[in-house]
C-alpha cells in the first residue's frame, strides 16, 4: 500500500478535508511565474498618461518619461512618442513622482502624484523649458491631479490619510459605502442600516445592505487586491474583512466606469498596503466598554439595563524591504518587500432585543387560571383562558392528561422575566450579549524582478469563534422586533467560520507601448455552525418520544422540532435549515484568472483583456427534517390557549420533509474586452469599449438539475416522476437529458458597451464636464434558483396534517404524496439582471484645492429576479375568478357566487388556470405554480452634489444626493399588491431615499513652534475628525406592506349578486375579491401625507372604514415617508512624535459614535402603529394603543471608544 505523507503547517493542509490555501498559493506562484504573459479582465491598476509640451506648445517627442514609486523607489520608464503622447499602464496603486527629460530642456518633475485603484489619470500642464538638464522645474501635484480631465466614470476614493483618521463603527473599510453619494441604507422597517457594523466576522460586511444610485442591494460587489470576496449564496457579506488598518485605499465606482472592470454595476475596490524602501508599521488597540456608553432606548422600553458589551481590538502590523542579514541580497532596498499585518476582534456583541409571550411554571403544570395575567399577554392564541377540550376555567378538567412531549417543549422555553403590563403584553425580553470573536492576518511580498517585470503575491487568512443563540439562516423578524416574537434555543450555536483569499499579480513591460498584467485570485469560505452542546437541543435529553413521519439511521440525533405560532402569540424558536443532528455548514470557492494588455499608439491607449472565474456555492436548504409544530386557536380540538394546546399535545399544524439536501451548485464566468481612451487633443479625451462576458447559468454539480416548466407537457399530463410522484409540466436534467443541468438556458456572451468622455473646457483643468454611459450584467446569488431543486432530489413535505396529537404522529408508509406547489424556472430564460447607468458632471476646481462637482446620476435596471416575491404565479385566481366559477357545493360542480365566508381549498383549487386536462383524473393537478424568471425593472434619477478637499490641515468629503428610486416592488420580499399584473406594483422603491446627506472630514489643529517644549508638547498634535450623516426616511408602504394588514367589515345592508346581509362581516380578498391570490387594497378618500401630527407618519383617516364587493383600491399610493436617520460621530486626536520624523508618534484617540446619543425615530417591525384596522361600526381601532401611523418608538445609542496607537 502506497503510504500517503500529510503536510500540514498551522492552518495549510494539502490533504486535510476542506483545506484549499496552499494549492491555491502554490497555484498563483507557478501561475504568474510560468504563463505566458499574452496567454490569458479584473484589475486594480491604475494607468497614468500625459502629453509633453515645449514652451511654445509643440509637442515633444522622444522625451525619457520616468515615474518613481516614492515608497518602494521602484522606477518605469518610457518615452513619448511622435505626438509627445506617454502612457504608463499596469501601474499599482501608490504615490508617484513623474520626471520628464529631453536634451536642450530643463527637467520637470511632478512629486506626490496618487495613484488608485482603477485610475485612469493624465498629468497636464506638462511644458519643458530651454535649458539644461540639471535644472528643475517642479510644479505641485494637488493642482495637476485634483481634476479629473482624462474619464467620465463617477467614483469616490477614500484614501489612507481618511481611513487612518476618520473612526468608523467596525474596523471595516467597507463600512465607507455608508457615506457615499447616491448609497442608501436598507434596514427594512427599523430606521437603521441593516448593517451595524458591531459585529466584525467572516462573511459580515456592509455588502448587501446597501443600495448604490437606486440599484438592488445584490448588485453591489467588491474585491481585494483583485480577489473576488462576496458570498455568491446571496451577494452579500465578505469572505475577508477589509481591515482599516491594512487597507491602503478603497475606491467605490458608482457609475459608468470603463470595460476592464470585470465587475458592476456598482463595485468597491479596496487595496491593501505594501511594503516600502523604508520600515513603517504600527501598534494598536481599540477598546469600548458598556460602562461608558448609553442605553438604547429599546432596552430602556424593555426595562434592560445596557448590555455589557465589550470590544478590543490589539493588533499591529510592518512593512519595509526584506533584507537577509550577513548577505547583499536586497542591500539597496530595490528588490524585494514585505507587509504584515494582524488583528484580534475580542468582541462581547449586542445579542438585540427580543420580545416573546412563554409559559409561566404554573401553566406548565397545567394552571392557567389567572385571568387577569392571562389577558394581559400579546397574542390572541395565548391571552384566553382555556375552558374546552381538556380545560374547564383554566384547569384541567381529567378528560386529557398532560402530553410528555408537550410539556417536554414548552420546558424549552425559558421562564418569565418581565411583567406583560409594562412590556406591550410581553412577558419575557433577551438583551443578554454574545462573543464573537476573530484572528485576522494578511501578508504580502513584492518582488520587482527587474525594472521591466513586477510581482506581488499577497494572503489573507480570517476565522472565528462565535456564538449566535437564534436561528443562523432566517431572522425571526430582526432586532429589537415586535413581530414573529422569538426566544434563544436552550443552548448557542457555535460558528467557526473560516476564510483564506490569495492574490498574485505579474506585471511586464514588454516595451516601453506595450504592457501586460496576469492577476490570479483564490477565495475560499467555510461557515460550519453547531450546537454548543448536542444534549439541550436532542430529542432524547429533551424527552421528545413521540413518533417522527420519516425514518432516519440515528433518532436519537435528532433535535427538537420548529416551534411557531406564526405570529400569533407563542414565542417562535425556528431552526430552519439544520441537519438531523443540529449542524449546518456552507462552503465556498472562487478562482479567478484575469490578463490585461496595455498598447500605446499615437494618442490612444488600449486595453484587451480576459477574466475567468468559477464560482463554487454549496449551502443548506430551507427545509426542516425535524418537523414543524404549530400552535395556535385556528385550528380544531383547541383548548382556547395555543400554550394550553402544546401542553396537552395538541397542534394545530404538522408537517415534516423527509430529507433535506444540501445544493452544491456552481457557474462559470469567462469574459474579453476591449477598450481605448484617445486624446483627441489637449482638452478631450474619449474612453470607449466592449466587454464580452459569459455569465453561464447556475449549474447542479451533483447531476440532477433544476425543475423547468414546460406547458406543453402539462397539457399531455407527463412530466418528470420521483419518489412515485409525477409533476406533469416539470423536466429536469436527471429524468430527461436534453433538459440542461441548469434548469434553463444560456448564452454565449452578454454585451456590454462603455463610453465616456472628459472635456476640459478651458485647458486648465479648471473646469471639466465629463460622462458616460455603461451596460453591466451581473450574476444571480444562488437564492434565486434553491426553490427549483429539492423536488428534483425527491425532497417533499408531508402534507400539512390538520390538528393531530402528538401523540397521533405515526412513521409515514407507502408513497409520498406529491407537494402541490411547485416552483421552476423558465427553460427559456437565458437573462441575467442588467443596469445601465448613466452620467454627467461639471467638475470645478475651487479655493484650498478642493474639487466642486454636480452631476446627473441615473440608471436603469431590468432582466431582475422574481424569486422571492409572489410574482408570476401563474395558477392564481385575478379578481372576481371565484364569483363566477362552477367548483363550488357537494360535488364541486356548481355555481359558487358571493360567499361571505369565503371558499375552501378544494373548489379553489378547481378553480385554477392549471386544473384542466389529464391531471384531473391523475389527481395530480399542480396548486401554485411558481416560474422564476426576470422580469422585473427598475430605474433612478439623481442630482448629486460634492465637495471634497483632500490636502491640507482640513480635509472633507462631502455630498448631497436628491433622487428617486421607481420600479417594480418585491424585491427582498418587499411589498406587492397584485401578482398578476407586474405595472400594477409600480411605485417608489423600498432603497429610495430621496435625500441624503453626508459629511466625513478631518481637522488637524496648527503647530505651536515659538514655544518651550512643555508647551509644544501640550499644544500640538490634536486634531479632531468625524462622519454626519442624514438619510430621508424610505417608503413605508414599499418597505412593510401592500395594505398595513388592512382589517375591515362589509357592512350590514350590503346587497351583491342578488344577496343582501343583514349584519357586517369581515371583509377578506375572497368575500371581497372572490380571490385569495390578490391582496385587498383600501381605497383612499384623502392624501394619507397630508394633515399629520407630531411623530405621525400616516393619516389613518384618509382610509376607507368599509369595503365594497367587487371595488379594489389602488396598489400603489403616494409616496408614504416615514422617519429620517441622522448620525453624528466624532473623533478627538492627540499625537505625541518623536525626534525630527513626523512618522514616529504615539497617538491617543478618544471617539463617540452617535455622540450627542441622538435617538431616531423609528418604527419596528410587527409595528402596532402600522396596522390598519377597523371595527365593524367603521371605527378605527388603536392596536396596542398605538393609533396607525404614529411612531412611538426610538432607535439608537452613543457609544463610546478609546484608542492608543504607536506608528514608526
């Protein structure tokens, strides 16, 4: 037998399962090392051009053109050619100094010039001199550079002096997108961002959270040093945390940015430091503590005292040459250079708070018989007496005993911590913290192999320790939450995530017109999750014996089912997604290989290139293997308690899946391009080119495909069969080959133009009008197509079983009955989403070297995902379907008419599109229909204005936003109205925020030179910096509600279809509608924005009381705004130097974040404020007490952190 050798060093292992980090490095070595250079586009290089002048204004040819790296001292030549035209492309980001030499002139010099991140820059005003060479003319960099005169893209650098001065929440770079123009916060109902920037760990991140110029969260993207690091589950979070303090720049591009980058719409591009000539690092910790912070008021409502959280963050980090002592290697410091860097997150994390009504040790014995207490509780299930079927006024009455299984859940449940009369019928709230914990450390070496050949190689590794005691995958309604009310599990989930991002980078100037870039990237991401301890959440230690409907090898392995009410009053505790034994993990890759090609002529620059990447998602299902329990008063044989129910073992809902798979899906990018930016003359400069990208389908890598709907085979009743059950209509690849493992088909390439100029309209670089235009595709998250698989795989859903016992629950025999809902996709849909967007700027130079720009900002976005909303259902019922149907009476053959308590599900379902043809007589008919397609669209239109100075004692960036986001609702679930007709939900955008403020800026305090050293010491090196931000509330229709839960009666004497009522009754969509399929809509009688009270939001008076058979209301209404955001941190700085360098000093920081504890206003979700309900008299009704459309609650809290710092 071969004896196998395992290598493993610390977290590299070439055969230990899961571990992918040294044969990506090795990888990326042998890649850029022995690749062809023109053989193989993402870049994070910049490119730098200019035209060299004589004094008299001719060009000047055959000029030396060298640029230095004032870091590394790394040097590249060229030369102007016959139209005095130079170009340096493939250039890393740094500071440059740019010399220009002819024989017969003096030397020009331009010293601190910044390059970033995918800059495309000129240098003007470049004019030589009759003289001699040892003569020097050099002209400042700021007032050459702070124009752009050469691009049309909008973009927004945030440099190093602004990430090492301006104290952000997390330690984050990312967390910028927060203030830059156009970038709206998302945070659903609650007025915050959904990203808090408290919890820094692998796979967090404001990516995701964000809209960018009106854009789907989804299609905001991000990379490091060229790496892809998104989650492709979902488009959200990152794979690497793009620490503050190894970060040299970030540059987020918005808008119509140029064909080499290989992703969009929206992008952020962080790089991260490199070493240098000289020795530079730092040491740090940043530290906050509860004691010095506020209480947020949600805790003060909750009668929690502050959470004790605490956070500290040591970490430190060098860079400089690598020298090998005792040798000559390096001895220069030319060659070869190296960058360091690690942070330990020791975090105590907010856990939020939650609301939940649970059991009292009394009831659960089985006394319930304190009505006062009873009554007082939040949730018409839990806040009656039981005195029926087993209870006679709250006891047991001996006709039932007590279930063991039963009692043994709401043992689960913790007991009562608060009094419900002072907590809105609440009877416990969590506010406790958690750790969440991370180590993170990067590398990087740069190795200039020769002036011409360049290479840098650079490594991130990340993992964590974290514990989260709610569900990982689904939110039970978000912090501090009113809706869905959730308890923690009886014992926290462990996550120990982990990640490792590599990069290389190969850079060759073949000759001084022609350069050529390799960049190979590695991102790898695993997030296994498990219980802390297997016994408090396992069916045999909780005393869980009755009968599961599925086998499974291990019983005992099993843990507690899903517990729900769905909103009704007992406290959720939800684990969907889990294995049978209570884990869950998901993994992630993505290679990538990208080449750029640089060529100089005349006065273009062009650019081919190529990019490859294979993205690898493999995450748990939704489905729950271990059952889901409901308990509420809507179903039969109920005690008139849902927690009485449970005791007795009686559920109102049942249902388990039989097994839950877990989707490993994967697709391919592969993308060309081609580009040119001409200097069509000294003032304009045109940007124009192509990018070809292959964005191939999620595919299934385990051979079985995804359900694809074909009608005409419904119609001939076949269609593909597993598990004994046929889905006529449904193809998938393992039942019939000629259906692709995608589900759907592809397309060879998308096409993507890209234009823009750059005018300099008096040749000074004064004053610049630029623009442009972009198309850019981006790629589905694998959410979109998880719906089509598990059927394919015979993953099915017990039929909802009605109201059994616990004790009733026997193991499942003989086949299992087909689901009748089913979602596929569309076989002929090969689109992915797609934006255009669209610019154009007047770019001023103004006083203190601060740049003045407004522009119109606009984009439109079509071919978007229906996933996850109701549309295109294409078995649902339109308005009225079910007053004129035949299904109704005994033998569901006759007229059903107006019936006032609605229609059941059998004459319903006969009613649809879909009943037709030979399923009826198969019994197999399909019920809902979901087809996953896109179709969906959306558009934006903005002013926005900025002024950002970035030089000098006071620096700043600042912008202001007006626009306006339309489209299609739905997104994210978000609300819609009519799933039939896609204009009829046309309206404000849940991003919208029409107004949005933002200020970032930095303040260094004069010297004091003319003084003792006691004073100077004292006086000098303080300097403050903050962040201001204000964002206009968002939509509250788009965001909660098509119709805020709309609650109202027909009223007596009411006649339709020939029948009169004598009494009201309670309106519905299908009493009213004659569907359950369309939401039933008020109509207005009012402007519900007009004649408004402090703190209100909505005039619930401009709302129809009654309702109408037959009459619907508008979908969309006028633009409902709830509550602003405004935030105000600020940052005091005192630094201490050393000796004659002002690079050695000891720095002292002191921030508040939110710290004149500004709460905002806010509603939160489950809102009693936001649901619109009225009495049968056509009275409104105040639930809670809350009127509808008043904001009675508050959200937000100063919070305070101290840092110490020692850089060299």
């Amino acid at each position: 037998m071969a004896r196998i050798v395992r290598f493993c060093i610390s977290n590299i292992d070439f055969l230990c399962k899961g571990s992918v980090v040294a044969v990506g490095l090795l990888a990326a070595v042998f890649l850029v090392l022995l690749v062809p250079p023109s053989a193989l586009g993402q870049t994070t290089s910049a490119t730098l051009t200019g035209t060299v002048f004589d004094a008299s204004g001719a060009v000047v040819p055959s000029a030396s053109v060298t640029l230095k790296n004032e870091a590394s001292g790394d040097r590249r030549t060229t030369v102007s050619n016959g139209e005095g035209y130079f170009t340096f492309a493939s250039v890393p980001p740094a500071t440059y100094t740019l010399t220009v030499e002819k024989q017969g002139f003096k030397t020009w010099a331009a010293k601190s010039i910044a390059l970033n991140s995918d800059d495309k820059r000129s240098v003007t005003g470049i004019k030589l001199e009759p003289g001699v060479a040892n003569e020097t003319v050099v002209v400042e960099a700021t007032s050459i550079q702070i124009t752009p005169v050469d691009s049309g893209e909008k973009s927004t650098l945030i440099n190093e002096h602004i990430l090492q001065n301006v104290a952000i929440v997390g330690q984050n770079a990312a967390e910028f997108v927060k203030i830059m123009p156009g970038v709206a916060m998302t945070g659903g109902t609650m007025n915050v961002s959904s990203y808090a920037a408290q919890d820094d760990r692998t796979d967090q991140g404001p990516v995701g959270s964000f809209s960018a110029n009106g854009t789907r969260t989804a299609a905001l993207d991000i990379t490091s040093d060229g790496a892809h690091i998104i989650d492709p589950g979902c488009n959200c979070g990152q794979a690497m945390n793009t620490n503050a303090d190894m970060t040299a720049e970030l540059k987020v591009m918005t808008s119509n940015f140029g064909a080499d980058e290989a992703k969009g719409p929206v992008v952020i591009s962080a790089i991260g430091k490199s070493g240098g000539q000289q020795f530079h690092g730092e040491a740090y910790l940043y530290a906050r503590y509860y004691s010095l912070n506020a209480n947020d008021p949600q805790n003060i409502d909750a009668g929690n005292a502050r959470p004790e959280t605490k956070y500290f963050y040591p970490g430190f980090n060098i860079g400089g040459p690598l020298i090998i002592p005792g040798t000559n290697f390096n001895h220069n410091r030319e060659k070869l250079f190296f960058f360091f860097g690690t942070e330990y997150y020791k975090q105590d994390v907010d856990n939020g708070v939650y609301h939940a009504v649970v059991p009292t040790a009394a009831m659960r014995q089985g006394n319930f018989t304190d009505a006062a207490y009873i009554k007082s509780l939040n949730g018409y299930a839990v806040s009656g007496v039981p005195n029926s079927n087993g209870f006679k006024n709250g006891t047991l009455d001996g006709t039932k005993p007590i279930d063991p299984s039963g009692q043994a859940l709401m043992n689960i449940y913790p007991l009562p911590n608060e009094d419900p009369t002072q907590l809105k019928g609440f009877n416990y709230a969590s506010g406790q913290t958690r750790y969440s914990n991370m180590l993170q450390f990067r590398g990087r070496v740069d190795y200039n192999l020769s002036q011409s050949t360049k290479l840098y190689v650079s490594y991130n590794h990340q993992h964590d320790s974290a514990l989260n005691s709610l569900d990982v995958l689904w939110g039970p309604g978000g912090t501090n939450s009113w809706a869905a009310p959730t308890t923690p599990y009886p014992t926290p989930i462990v996550e120990s995530s982990q990640s490792d991002v590599v990069t290389a980078n190969l850079t060759k100037v073949i000759n001084p017109t022609l350069t050529n870039e390799v960049i190979f990237s590695y991102t790898y991401l695993n997030l296994p999750n498990s219980f802390k301890d297997p016994t408090k959440v396992a069916r045999g230690s909780l005393g869980l014996n009755y009968s599961l409907l599925f086998s499974h090898p291990n019983q005992q392995s099993l843990i507690f089912p899903e517990m729900t009410g769905w909103g009704d009053g007992i406290s959720n505790m939800l684990n969907t997604g889990f294995e049978l034994n209570g884990t869950v993990y998901a993994k992630k890759t993505l290679p990538s290989v990208a080449d750029n090609l640089s060529k100089v002529w005349r006065t273009h620059t062009s650019k081919f290139g190529f990019y490859w990447e294979r993205t690898w998602n493999e995450q748990p299902g939704n489905g729950n293997v271990n059952g889901t329990t409901v308990f509420s008063n809507w179903g039969s044989n109920g005690t008139g308690n849902a927690y009485a129910d449970m005791l007795l073992g009686q559920t109102t809902q049942y249902s388990e899946l039989n097994f839950d798979v877990t989707p490993a899906f994967r697709y391919i990018t592969a993308d060309f391009y081609g580009t040119d930016s001409w200097k069509i003359s000294r003032r304009l400069t045109l940007d124009y080119g192509m990018r070809f990208s292959h964005l191939g389908p999620w595919s299934d890598t385990t051979g079985y495909g995804f359900a694809a709907w074909y009608p005409n085979l419904y119609s001939a009743g076949t269609g593909g069969s597993v598990n004994g059950a046929t889905f006529p209509g449904i193809q998938w690849n393992k039942v019939n080959s000629s259906t692709p493992l995608s589900g759907s088909s592809s397309r060879a390439f998308f096409y993507n133009p890209r234009a823009g100029f750059a005018w300099d309209v008096l040749g000074t670089g004064r004053t610049v009008l630029r623009g442009g235009y972009g198309m850019y595709h981006f790629h589905d998250e694998q959410n979109v197509q998880n719906g089509a698989y598990g059927i394919v795989r015979g993953s099915f859903s017990s039929p909802t079983m009605w109201s059994p016992t616990l004790a009733s629950l026997k193991p499942f025999t003989g086949q299992i009955p087909a689901p009748s809902g089913v979602t596929a996709l569309e076989p002929t849909d090969n689109q992915e989403p797609r934006t255009q967007s669209y610019s154009l700027t007047v770019a001023e130079r103004m006083p203190w070297h601060s740049l003045l720009e407004v522009a119109y900002v606009g984009s439109k976005s079509d071919y978007l995902s229906n996933y996850n909303n109701n549309f295109d259902q294409i078995n649902d019922l339109p308005i009225g379907a079910m007053f004129n149907a035949n299904t109704c009476g005994t033998n569901h053959n006759q007229p059903c008419g107006w019936q006032t308590g609605g229609y059941d599900s059998t004459s319903t379902n006969n009613a649809r599109p879909l009943y037709a043809g030979p399923c009826v007589a198969a019994g197999n008919c399909l019920g809902t229909l979901k087809i996953i397609d896109h179709k969906m669209y959306s558009n934006y239109n903005s002013v926005q204005v900025t002024w950002n100075k970035q030089a000098g004692h006071f620096t700043f960036l600042t912008n202001y936003t007006f626009g306006k986001a339309l489209g299609i609702r739905g997104e994210d679930g978000s609300a819609t109205g009519d799933p039939l007709n896609l204009r009829s939900n046309y309206g404000t955008l849940p991003n919208n925020r029409t107004h949005i403020f933002n200020f970032a800026y930095v303040y260094e305090f004069p010297t004091v030179h003319n003084a003792s050293g006691f004073v100077k010491a004292a006086a000098n090196g303080w300097q403050i910096s903050g962040l201001t931000q204000y964002q206009s509330g968002a939509d509250l229709q788009a965001v909660v509600s098509a119709n805020f839960g709309y609650s109202a009666f027909i009223p007596a004497g009411t006649t339709f279809m020939g029948q009169t009522i004598t009494s009201a009754v309670q309106a519905s969509n299908q009493n009213v509608l004659g569907t359950p399929d369309i939401t039933l809509m008020p109509t207005l009688t009012c402007n519900p924005r007009q004649g408004l009270k402090q703190n209100q939001y909505i005039n619930g008076a401009c709302f129809s009381p009654f309702t109408t058979p037959g009459v619907q209301g508008a979908y969309v209404w006028p633009t409902l705004t709830g509550p602003g955001f405004f935030n105000t941190d600020m940052s005091v700085f005192k630094n201490f130097t050393f000796g004659s360098s002002e690079n050695k000093k000891l720095q002292f920081r002191f921030s508040g974040y939110n710290f004149i504890n500004h709460p905002n206003r806010t509603f939160i979700s489950g809102d009693p404020g936001l649901s619109l309900t009225f009495n049968s008299s056509g009275s409104p009704v105040a639930n809670g007490g809350i009127p509808f459309g008043f904001a009675t609650n508050t959200v937000g809290h100063r919070i305070i952190q101290g840092d110490i710092k020692f850089m060299w």
